[in-house]
C-alpha cells in the first residue's frame, strides 16, 4: 500500500445478508485492515439512494463502497440488479459534479467471504489514497 | 425533537473489545454526545448482568432510545431488542453498533486508530437513534388450509401429511389421474419393487381422505394474495373456481426429455428412451427373449452445453432397466454407456455391483467420440469407443435405450409468474436457500417439493413431499404471521403514483390504489420484506423504509462527516 500520508475517510454500505455477514467473517478471522472504513448497514444494497452517495461525498468523505450479494444470490431475489443499474447512472452523474468516478465502489462480497471483504477493503483504501483528497471538498 | 433520551452501553467484550479499544474513553465520549442522558460499559453487555443494568437504566434514567456498541446485531439484535421491550421499551427505538466484528478485531495492531472509530460508529449509532420510531408488527391470520399444485408422488406426499395433521387441503391436478411419472415407471431401485404397488395404495389414500378435496382434471388460472390468505383460482369442469388457503405446495414435477436428433431418435424402431422401455416392461415381456443386445446410452441431452446439468438418477433408472433385461435375457449382450456413473450411498452402490455381476457391461464413452449405431430401420450392431482401454468394439445391438434427463414442466413458466416465486438453471423453481431453505421458496407461505424444483428420484420426492409439509403446517399450526417492522410505507402526500415502486419490488406487495381519488402507492405489509429497493428508486421520496429511512442514514453519514 502506498503511503503518502493521506488517510482517506471512506463510508461502505453492506446489506445485511451478505456483505455485513462477510465483514463479520472477516473480524472472526481476525483479518486485519486499513482503519479507514465506517459500514453502515442496510438489509439490501437495493436500499441504498443515489442521495445517500452524494450525500457522502458532498460532506467530505473520499470514498464510497456499496457492497452486496454476488448477482444471482440476493437474499430479495434480485435488488443487487437494481442497484448495478443505478451504478450506471451514479458514475456518470460524479462525473458531471467533479468527482472520479474511482471513488465510489460497488462489489459483491458473500457471507463466506470474509478474505474477499479484506481485499476489497484494502484495494479500495489504496486506490482513494492515491486519488488524494475529495476534490469538491478541497476546492 | 420532543425529547429524546439515549442510554449508551459500551461491550469490552471481555477483552475482545476492551483489548483493542479504548472503552472508557468511547464511554467519556458518548457522555458528551446529543441527547445521550446516560452510558456505561460493561464487561459483557450480553451477560445478565449486561441486561438487567439495561433493563435498570431505562427506569432509573426514563431512557426511549438505546444504543448498544458491541458485537455484531446478526447474533446479538434480537436478544437486547427483546432486554428493551422487557423494561417497557418499543424494540424497534434501539440501534445496535458493531464495534467489534467491524473494529477491534480487524484493527488489532492500531489501537488508537480502533478507538477513534468505535467512537464515530457511536456518534453515528446515536445519530440515527433519535430519529428511530415505535413500530408495531404486522400481523395476520392464517387461513388453515393448503392448495398442493400437482398429484405427483411429492405432491401426494404433502397433501396426506398436511391433511393427515387436520389442515383442509386442495389436491390440485392437472391429469385425469393421480400418479404423475411414476405410474410410467415400471420397477423401483434399490428394491425393484413393482412401480404400481408403490404407487396405488398412496392415490388410493389420497382419493379416500376426507380432508382432501381432489381438483382433477384442473388448470392453475391464478394466484393472488400472500401468506395466510391466498385466493387460488383454477378452472375445473368447464368454470373458473376460487379455492382459499394460506399456503402453497409447487409439486408440479418434471417430464422426461424426449430425444430429438439425438441417435436416430424418433427416426429409426428400436430407439427409445428409458420411459419408453418402462412402459415396454410393464406390459407382456415375450420380446425380450429374442435379444441380441441393447446398448444403453447415458447422458443424453444432458451435461452438453445447451443443458449442462446432471440429472442425478438417470444412472441408476439405467442400471436398473439394464439389470432387470439382462435377468430376463441373460444370452442378451446388455451394455451401458457412461460418461461417468453417478451410483452415490451404500445402496445404489451396492445395486450398481449387483448389476455387474448379473453380466452387464459398463462401458465409458466420450462426447468427442460418440457411439454409432448401425442399421437401417431399426438398430443391428453398435459401434463404441471404450474411452478406459482406447479401444473400438461392435457389439450386436437390436435395442437403443437413451437415458435422457428430466427436464423442466412446460408450464413452470406461468406458474411462477403466478405465484411470484422465481426459476432457476433449466426453468427449474429456485427455492429461497441452496442449503439452509430448501423446501421454501423466498416468498413466504409458498414451498415446493420434488422434480418442479430438481430432478429428484422418489425416496427424495416423498422427503421434500414431507418437508414441505412441515414448513406449511408451521403458520398455520400457529394461525398467525408476524412481520418484522422493517417494511416499507408510503407517504401519500407525496406520493405521485407513478408506479416506479410497483415495479422495483421483488415480492410484488406494492400497487397503486385510488383513496377518495387521490391516486397512491400501497404496500402489503404481510408480503413486504424490508429490503427497501422501492425506497432508493421512488422519484419523490415518498416511500420509506422503517428502521431505515432517508433521514436517518443521512443523519448518520453527516455525524461521520462531521467528526472527521
């Protein structure tokens, strides 16, 4: 991990049943990370608003991680397909504010993958510690 | 905000927590936050004495909303959401924040680090609780009776456990028999008990209890309603006819593939299927004598790229055909041909040893180099690349059996529109866990059981017959439901009803109604699941999630952004 002194603020959303259930995993197994990350937890990465992501950035945080089930394996049938779709929309729209698109993060993470949780996690930090700080904050 | 009253409970979790972070230093910061009246750590905040301090300090301070920062609320929620409604507290105005899982244990070497965090994810926890509301659960009867969809052997297995507990049940079936596959069947392995003695007795019961009402012949037509209280719509002698139940049974079955273009199938006598055999050996057997030999082809329109899976019985129903013929037969050159045998458990294992020595010869064959049949109407020899010894064989072969897969009901499609249940691999229903579900599908009140949701052989169908039983007696032997206080609810003020969240739900529990002519969107709180996909995609916010509203995560990314 590149170390330039920057330690990004970085905001994940997890659903409840698979990526939250992955990061506890990946606590049980006592893999160690970056401390830079606060999860909030939702029951679907469906759940999670455009406003919420915009609103993450707008006050200052560095990144952004929406992490779900793997597609196919949504515990409501199909809102990770939803929230791929919205994704679409949402990077070209942090485009449009200034911001790189590289700052916000949607991956699948499944309840038994704490070792993949870890290695998002961690890619994650060190790709928004070189991107340095939010630039609509820093401006 | 009329006065909110947080009480804040810091776990060291022995040292799991207390290792790492610095719990009274979160505790001394929790103090300071808004609105917090009271906090305090303790050693394990699940232990009782945890609880009862909890159950304390909501009296002694008249605490209304508590946050626990602990472990994770996946094992632990419900057990201090339970501690808050004892000491008169509304579950639902409780926050648990994870400072364990999430941050002593994946930041051990950076304690300070830790402990700066468990003091955000309180912030945020406590951020969030003041906008929490009372919520009261759902509920809703549960009509004690069941609709079974298909008189199939796991069909027929449900309907008999299910009327056999007391439950009204609708035996709902397509054909104008009971049976389904297995009144083609001939013998079943391990036993080769005669098919029909099987069979017989079990429609003869379900024709004979008085519980059981039997739909048949009988069209599924429609399906509305949710769990307690479905309204069944099917179209029998001549009429539409509306059942009324509170639980589904999907056992509509499979069909046997029928082999077109594989192997002269259809185009040349004495090619058949395996079905088509059973149905030859149910019925005189003089043919069998005059034999030369039969080969028997696995895997037949199946583990191909078109149809990838395995059909998971079709080795042993070989095995079994191929054994009883060369029994009868035993000058007959019985060969199979696989491509791998699936002859799982002691006892089809054992079956599959029983046949090799009664002299059939198993064979491996390779898709790149396929068997031929020679003949012109009707097979004469065979020609077979061994894949094990390298080597080319004829064989006299009068007889081409395919041992092809089940493959999907034709209608699965329309049924799981009906019923709002999904399909997956092959058109097969996709029930709601591979492992930990697997009788349930995703909607609740709906279960499924045998081939409709795998190819299944019976000793399997009539588990899942019984299985599903037991999981639909489960609301109905209480007659009540109770849904968690997480769904979603409409705010008809704002509502534009559009319909964008009609859509988006995966459980179909919203419709737009017209109230006084205002035109709205409405949410079925029995069929709602709380995950909030309606919310992120209503245009005018109107629609929010208990437990989960716009205000309170924003709340929570603001306190974040703010204590960076």
């Amino acid at each position: 991990m590149i170390d330039n002194g920057f330690e990004p603020k970085i905001l994940a959303f997890c659903c409840n049943w698979c990526s939250y259930a992955g990061a506890d995993l990946a606590g049980v197994s006592r893999l160690q990370m970056p401390p830079n990350l606060r999860v909030i937890r939702v029951m679907c990465s469906g759940r999670v608003s455009v406003e919420w992501v915009i609103k993450a950035f707008s006050s200052g945080m560095d990144g952004v991680m929406v992490l779900g089930c793997h597609i196919g394996d949504c515990h409501y049938i199909d809102g990770n397909h939803r929230t791929k779709k919205r994704f679409v929309l949402l990077g070209k729209l942090l485009g449009a504010l200034g911001i790189e698109p590289d700052r916000l993060c949607l991956d699948w993470v499944s309840a038994s993958e704490g070792q993949k949780f870890q290695d998002v996690v961690t890619k994650f930090t060190s790709r928004v510690k070189e991107l340095g700080p939010n630039p609509i904050v820093a401006a | 905000m009329a006065d909110v009253r947080v009480g804040v409970f810091i776990c060291h979790c022995g040292t799991n927590i207390g290792g790492v972070v610095d719990v009274p230093s979160v505790v001394e910061y929790a103090r300071a936050l808004p609105n917090v009246i009271y906090a305090e750590n303790n050693l394990y905040t699940c232990s009782e004495g945890g609880l009862a301090s909890i159950r304390e300090k909501i009296a002694e301070h008249n605490l209304n909303r508590v946050v626990v920062a602990a472990c994770t609320p996946r094992t632990h929620e419900p057990l201090f959401k339970n501690t808050c409604e004892d000491a008169g507290l509304n579950r639902y105005l409780f926050e648990f924040v994870n400072i364990r899982e999430h941050c002593s244990w994946i930041h051990m070497h950076a304690k300070d680090d830790a402990t700066e965090k468990a003091k955000q994810l309180v912030a945020m926890g406590v951020a969030k609780v003041q906008w929490l509301q009372p919520q009261q659960e759902y509920e809703g009867d549960v009509l004690k009776a069941s609709a079974v969809i298909g008189g199939g052997i796991a069909g027929m297995t449900s309907a008999l456990s299910l009327a056999n507990q007391g439950y009204e049940v609708h035996l709902i079936e397509r054909e104008k028999e009971l049976g389904g596959l297995v009144k083609s069947v001939n013998r079943l392995f391990p036993t080769n008990v005669d098919a029909d003695k099987v069979i017989t007795p079990i429609i003869e019961k379900a024709k004979a209890n008085k519980n059981i009402r039997l739909h048949m012949p009988a069209e599924l037509k429609d399906v509305k309603g949710f769990i307690g209280d479905f309204d069944v719509t099917i179209y029998e002698n001549g009429a539409d006819n509306v059942i009324k139940v509170g639980t589904i049974i999907v056992a509509t079955g499979a069909q046997e593939l029928k082999p077109d273009g594989f192997y002269n199938y259809g185009k040349m006598d004495n090619v058949v299927t395996q079905l088509d055999l059973e149905g030859k050996l149910k019925q005189d057997k003089k043919w069998i004598d005059d034999l030369a030999g039969v080969t028997m082809i696995n895997c037949v329109g199946c583990r191909i790229p078109e149809r990838t899976y395995c059909s998971r019985f079709c080795c042993i129903t070989a095995i079994k055909n191929a054994w009883i013929l060369r029994e009868a037969n035993p000058k007959a050159k019985v060969v199979v041909l696989h491509r791998d045998l699936m002859a799982y458990g002691v006892e089809f294992e054992e079956y599959y040893r029983k046949a090799m020595e009664a002299g059939v010869l198993f064979l491996r064959y390779n898709l790149d180099k396929p068997p031929q049949i020679i003949g012109k109407e009707k097979p004469e020899k065979i020609k077979i690349h061994d894949e094990l010894t390298d080597s080319h064989l004829e064989l006299p072969c009068d007889m081409v059996v395919l041992t092809t897969p089940l493959v999907s009901a034709r209608d699965n499609e329309a049924v799981s529109k009906m019923l709002k249940v999904p399909l997956g691999d092959g058109m097969f229903f996709l029930e709601a866990h591979l492992k930990l579900r697997p009788v349930e599908f995703a909607t609740d009140g709906v279960y499924v059981a045998g081939s409709a949701r795998w190819p299944v052989d019976i000793t399997e169908s009539i588990s899942q017959g019984y299985a599903a039983a037991a999981k639909a007696a489960i609301p109905m032997s209480s007659g009540k439901i109770k849904v968690e206080a997480i769904t979603s609810f409409v705010n008809i003020g704002e509502c534009i009803a559009c319909g964008t969240c009609v859509l988006a739900c995966p459980f179909n529990a919203i419709s737009v109604v017209d109230t006084d002519g205002k035109m709205h969107a409405q949410v079925n709180e029995a069929m709602c699941k709380g995950c909030g996909t309606c919310v992120a995609t209503c245009p005018s916010g109107a629609i929010q999630q208990k437990g989960c509203t716009d205000q309170q995560i924003l709340c929570m990314i603001e306190t974040l952004a703010g204590g960076l």
